[in-house]
C-alpha cells in the first residue's frame, strides 16, 4: 500500500478564554496511545486563537509508557529545520517530519518547552493525557505533572454549569504518522456532548478493538458549537464556543486527506442556546434550515469522498434553558433525518436510545448528568454500544 499522512490524534481549536495558560517557561507533553502504526511522525500546532506570539525553545518525541516515562530515545523535531521557533499570532504550522517508529496501541508523547507567550489558543478536549511541568524538562525521561492555580477556575466553572471540563489541551492540533497499512481517520464533529468523552472515548475503544490498527478516531468537537452560527459576541467567554461548524468544516475536516468518515453529532447548541445568556433571541433556527444545513455538509463530504454518519439530537426537555418550541424543533429536527435518511450515509437515532416514554421530550435522567443535556458515563457507555459498527465497513 502507498504511504499517506494519518492523525493519531487531533482536535478542534477554539479560544481558551479564562481556561488559557499564561505566559511562563513551561514544558507542555502530551501522550498518545497511539491508535495506528506509523514510520515517521510530524504535527500541527495552532497559535490561531492567541493575542501574542508564542516562542518555543524545544520539541521532543518518544515512546513511552502510559505514563508518558520515556521507553526509546527521544528525537529532537524541528520547524524549518530549527529546533527553536516562533509561532506567530494567528498561525498554525506544521513542523518538519521526523524518523520515528510506532505500532498501533503502543504509547508516544510529544514534548513542547514554551520559552514565551500566553497559550489561548487549544481545547478542553477529552482524549488524551497532558502533563504540564514548569521549565525546560522535554528530555528528561520522567516528569511529575503539577497542578495550576488556574484548574480551580474549571473547577468551579464545572460546579456552576453542572458539567464536566477536562484539563485544556493548548497548541497541539494534530499529530500525524506516515502509514503504509492503510488506515484512516474516523473524526467526530460535534459539541460539548462529544467533547467530554463519555461516549466518543467509548467508541474509540470499540473501533480500536473491532479494527486494530485500521481506524484512528478524531475528536473535533468543541464545547457550545453551532452548525449555524459562530460564538455569540455577546457571551462573557468570548471564542470559547468557537466558530459555526459550516465555516470550520474545512479547517478541521476536509484538510485533512486521511478521514474517511465524520461523525456529526451538532444540533444541541443551535436549538438549545438562543436566547439565553450565551446568545440572542434572534439567532434562533428552523429545524428545516438546520437540516439543510446538515443534508449539504453531507453532499459536500461525499464530494471530497468522505461518508458523514449524522447523530440526531438527544431530547433535553428537562434542561433549564429549554421551551416547548425549543423541544418541538427537536422533534421536528429528527424526524426529517429518519425521513430523508438516504441523504447520509447513515442516521443514528440516539434520542430514541435515550428517551423517557413517559415525557417523549426528555431524555431519562439516569443516562444524564446534572444539567440534563449531556449524558453522564452510562448514557455515554450507552450511546457507543450501540453504534453500528457495521457503518465503517
């Protein structure tokens, strides 16, 4: 088989805003069970959402344990062939590539030393463990993560929204192996309900089992996103939602040669979040403009030869924010998926999966945590155990 670039990992940028990590000398390692096997080993780092320039003094690889405790020799990678760099505001660049061999399921971990520069741009992505350690520490073969002060602020955003906020992944945005087995990429497009991992980590774990070595799964999804619409300017986090899941199709999907599906589980927010404190009134959608939305990323992928498996949107009938004409737009909403399901390659019906038969509107409280929108760790175990697998044949 030829050989192509494959994302071991990846995930969607948006804005930090107060989760950000400021401006202090500090070794960023990221480690990777790697999901594919590969021969040599580049990556993408974003600085696209920052307010300043961000100087980085070394970048390391190496295989390790789960841990991140280094179990090969690490290898120095370099942008523009100099190990020490600058990533200007607003940049994304994609560093040189570097001989370095992988087997799928073995554990990797990059090592970044930030001289300089406040981190804003990243995600608070569930699939992946970050170790953050002041100084220079990227070739030293074990380092203890220390907290941040700034982990009490999630901490208490987590209480005060009743849901879960994982540790902010700054800078990184993919990491790739040079595969020559034929794998590719299975990346899910969605939201906080995607991005807090309780399903889609569940998934992984079934598509690494069923196909070893085949499939990477890709979460891009971001807290807050909208098919629609961009984050609100109104909302006090600015960028945190980032931009509509129309306008970063292209960053964050068809940029990337190795997918082969999506997962499209947007839906929630565009119903959800108009009129409330994170966005107006009138940003509210029509169950039919979203599908067509919807039906023409579809279209769209199908062009570039990528196959797009829709999620329909789970009932929140019981969240505060919601309204019978929120609810019935739901409704609405997934029923033209059922009906109009040979515009996809396929449609999987979650709501039902999930539903209270007692209140059709509402989801069961036993599958969802305090906020009555996002499943907890059973409706997530839930929702994956019943994908079919059969789709990504």
């Amino acid at each position: 088989m030829s050989e192509r670039w494959v994302q071991a990992w990846g995930q969607a940028h948006a804005a930090l805003s107060f989760f950000y990590y400021p401006s202090c000398p500090k070794t960023y390692r990221m480690v990777v069970h790697s999901p594919i096997s590969g021969r040599s080993i580049r990556m993408e780092l974003s600085n696209e959402c920052a307010k300043n320039d961000v100087y980085i003094g070394s970048v390391t690889v190496a295989r390790c344990d789960k841990k991140g405790c280094f179990e090969s020799e690490y290898k120095t990678v370099s942008y523009n062939s100099e190990n020490a760099f600058c990533i200007r505001k607003g940049e994304v660049i994609t560093t040189d590539a570097v001989d370095f061999s992988v087997e799928a399921g073995e554990y990797f971990c990059v090592s970044i030393y930030v001289e300089r520069g406040s981190l804003r741009s990243g995600n608070l992505i569930d699939s992946v463990d970050l170790i953050t350690v002041k100084g220079d520490v990227t070739k030293e073969k074990c380092v203890q993560n220390q907290r941040r002060k700034r982990d009490k602020v999630r901490e208490v955003a987590s209480k005060l929204l009743r849901m879960y906020f994982h540790k902010p992944i700054p800078l990184f945005q993919s990491v790739e192996l040079l595969n020559d087995s034929g794998a590719s990429a299975i990346t899910v497009f969605g939201d906080s309900i995607s991005q807090q991992g309780y399903w889609t980590n569940a998934f992984a774990e079934r598509i690494r089992n069923e196909f070893p070595g085949r499939y990477s799964v890709i979460n891009k999804s971001i807290m807050g996103n909208r098919t629609l619409r961009d984050f609100s300017r109104r909302f006090f986090c600015k960028g945190l939602f980032g931009i509509s899941g129309l306008n970063r199709l292209e960053r964050d999907i068809l940029n990337y040669d190795d997918t082969e599906y999506v997962v499209y589980a947007l839906g929630t927010n565009d119903f959800l979040q108009y009129n409330t404190i994170a966005a107006p009134k009138s940003e509210k959608p029509s169950a039919r403009e979203h599908f067509e939305a919807v039906a023409g990323v579809s279209e769209t992928l199908r062009e570039h030869g990528k196959k797009l498996v829709v999620f329909n949107v789970l009932n929140f009938g019981e969240a505060v924010d919601s309204r019978p004409e929120k609810e019935k737009m739901v409704s609405e909403y997934n029923a033209m998926l059922s009906e109009n399901a040979d515009r996809f390659h396929a449609v999987y019906d979650q709501a039902a999966l999930c539903v209270n038969p007692e209140k059709p509107n509402c989801s069961k409280k036993e599958y969802l945590g305090k906020d009555y929108v996002h499943p907890n760790k059973k409706g997530g175990k839930l929702v994956a155990d019943n994908i079919n697998l059969d789709w990504f044949r």
